[in-house]
C-alpha cells in the first residue's frame, strides 16, 4: 500500500502522517520492521542518494516477520523550484516512481510526505496514481475563491477542531480567530485548544470577546507594538518600543525593519484602491474579490500569503489596515517615500556594526515621523 501525502501545509500533513504511522505501526515489534527515510535535501546532488536510501528500505524485509512499514519523509524535491527543475533531479524522481510501481502489493507499505509540490510536474501526477493520494491544505486556487476572506479549509479546520474539544465557535469568534492566528493551522489548533481548556465545559462557546481577549494578535509577529507606534505616528512611542525591542531581544533590527516594510507594503497598495474608490476604510471580503478581479493580474504568479500581495491577505486583518490608510495624512506619495527610506535603513544596517542598530532605527523613526 501506498500513501502519498503533500501540499502546502506541512504541519497538517505531519499531522495526518504521525496518525497513519501511529496505526501502520502498533503492531510491529521488530524495529527492522519499521523504517523513516529523510527525503528532505538541500541540493541537487542530494537527490538521487534519498532515493537510493528508499530503494534499499522497500527492498530490504526484517529478518523476524513479513510487514514493514516505510516513511519517505519531508519530501522538498517536488516543488517549482531550481532544485525541482533540475534535470538530475527529474531522472531521480522517475526512478522514485518505478520503484513504487515495482513494490510488492502486500507486505510493503509506505508513506510519501511531501511540501511545497508542484502539481503540474509529472513526477507528482504520476506518484498520486500509484496508490492513495490526498492533498492537503489551501491550494492558490482556493485562496483565490475566498475573496481575501478565510478560506473554506480553514473554517472547516475550527469548527473540526472545535468539535473535536466539545466547545462551539460562533460566527464572529470564527473569523476573529482565524485573523489573529494569521491564518496558519498550527497556531489555529493551538489556541483553540487553550480556549477550550480555559472554558472547561462541554458545549461551552468561543465568543470573539474572549478571542480579543486571549489570544496574541501575531499577523505582525513578535514587533507588534513597534508598527503600531509607527503607524499611528507616535515618535515617543515608537522609540520608547524600540528601546524595549532591544532590551529584551536578541534578533536586533533586521526583522523590525521587514515588519515595517511588510506593514507599509500593504498599506500602500491599500491606499491605491482607496484612492481609486475601489473599496472604502472598512473593507469587506466582497470588496476585496471586486478590486481583485480588477488588478489581481498584476500579482499573476504571486499567490502564497505575502504583503506583496494585497489579495492573499485576511479581509478582517486588511480592515484594520484599511482605517490607517484612510488617514488623510498617509498619501501614496508618504508611503511610497517611507519604503525608500526603509530601504535607504537597511543598507545602512548592512554597512553598520551591531552596536549601531538602535541609532540607525531611531533616526528612521524620527524621518519618518517628523
């Protein structure tokens, strides 16, 4: 038996994986039985040796026994990618596919877990016919239909995951919930999770009051209050978060410098449809699906969540957004001079020490806001 897992959510398709192996597994005693080949690699040479290891797995029975059970994992070599594209690579992945089509058809089981794919590739078309294939997660085509909004896979991951924890999530809660993890399964799980466990009754409901209150808003990571500051243009603000960004963490300016110019990103694209009257401050789902349907070919090719892409984000997340832009003080032409002068930062990063990192986002702070 054969099953090929993949995708773009790779915690899901862990998820789903762990519970077959789980199963696949309980009764095998012998370890020899039972086998995790990596097919996680970081070059093009280190292709055609996973393979090989996986060959000899599916070749290779216990001594004691006559099942064995095999996890080809982390496959990476499948995507749209140089490493993908690559013609050694393209002869390592026919071989993948005769050496699954040669396996024997009982006593051998194996599991494919690969993420990202490309699902035009031959090699993956020819592997999703051999035994079962499932895809999981939101495929480009399904972000497209959600109109900016949360995507049907998601919604139907909650309210699973909710069930799964006796508890209800009402509409609003739903969305908010979804908004403030980002729209990543993982986190999504996670907090609905502790919610549950907070409220600690069976049938119990997940409000969006308690969401707003427990659960971190981690759309801008971990420099929330930094681009809050910035954004409302408070310079004492701002620089007093920035003092404490540096005080508690080790990670220095780089990522602040990409939370603002993630956040910057979008609200000049914001700004753009505003200004054309494309959409208003409070921005909806179905707003968002119009102006896409207007100037959604610009990002052609652009379809993973990015703040390059205005269109791949969370409706809920974007009206927020959407307010600030609004502000008669944020004109396209303001926003366009911010990005230059957060690119005009970063080199001066690069050029500068360590120790010259707080002085170098102080001076960006009072450029910009003054």
């Amino acid at each position: 038996m054969l099953l090929y897992l993949c995708g773009p959510d790779d915690f899901l398709i862990s998820r789903q994986a762990k519970t077959w192996w789980e199963e696949k597994t309980r009764d095998i005693t012998d370890d020899f039985g039972k086998e995790i080949v990596t097919g996680e690699c970081q070059v093009v040479d280190d292709v055609a040796p996973a393979v090989n290891r996986l060959a000899e797995a599916v070749q290779t029975m216990p001594m004691f026994g006559d099942r064995k059970v095999i996890w080809f994992k982390d496959i990476n070599f499948l995507a749209d990618t140089p490493m993908g594209r690559s013609e050694d690579t393209l002869a390592a992945v026919e071989k993948l596919v005769a050496i699954l089509s040669d396996m024997p058809a009982s006593g051998v089981d194996v599991l494919l877990t690969a993420s990202p794919v490309d699902r035009r590739k031959r090699g993956h078309l020819d592997l999703a016919k051999i035994g079962e294939h499932r895809f999981i997660g939101e495929s480009a085509a399904d972000a497209k239909k959600s109109g900016g909004g949360p995507s049907a896979m998601l919604l139907q991951l909650a309210k699973d995951e909710a069930a799964s924890a006796g508890v209800k999530l009402n509409g609003d809660a739903l969305d908010l919930l979804i908004a403030r993890t980002g729209g990543g399964s993982r986190m999504l799980i996670e907090e609905i999770a502790k919610l549950a466990t907070y409220l600690g009754e069976p049938g119990a409901v997940i409000t969006s009051q308690l969401v707003a209150e427990m659960v971190p808003d981690i759309s801008e990571q971990d420099f929330f209050e930094v681009t809050t500051h910035f954004e409302s243009g408070d310079i004492p603000a701002t620089l007093r978060a920035l003092q404490k960004h540096f005080f508690q963490n080790k990670e220095g300016a780089r990522p602040i410098i990409s939370a603002l110019q993630n956040r910057n990103r979008l609200l000049i694209q914001l700004r753009a449809l505003l200004d054309a009257k494309l959409i208003t401050p409070r921005v909806n789902a179905h707003e968002l699906a119009k102006a896409a349907e207007i100037h959604g070919h610009w990002f052609d090719g652009l379809e993973e969540k990015s703040s390059a892409n205005l269109f791949t984000q969370n409706a809920f997340y974007l009206s927020r957004l959407a307010q600030s832009a609004a502000k008669p003080g944020n004109t396209l032409r303001r926003l366009l001079g911010q990005q230059q002068d957060f690119i005009k930062a970063f080199t001066a990063l690069i050029e500068s020490g360590r120790d010259q990192e707080e002085r170098v986002l102080r001076d960006l702070v009072v450029r910009c806001l003054s």
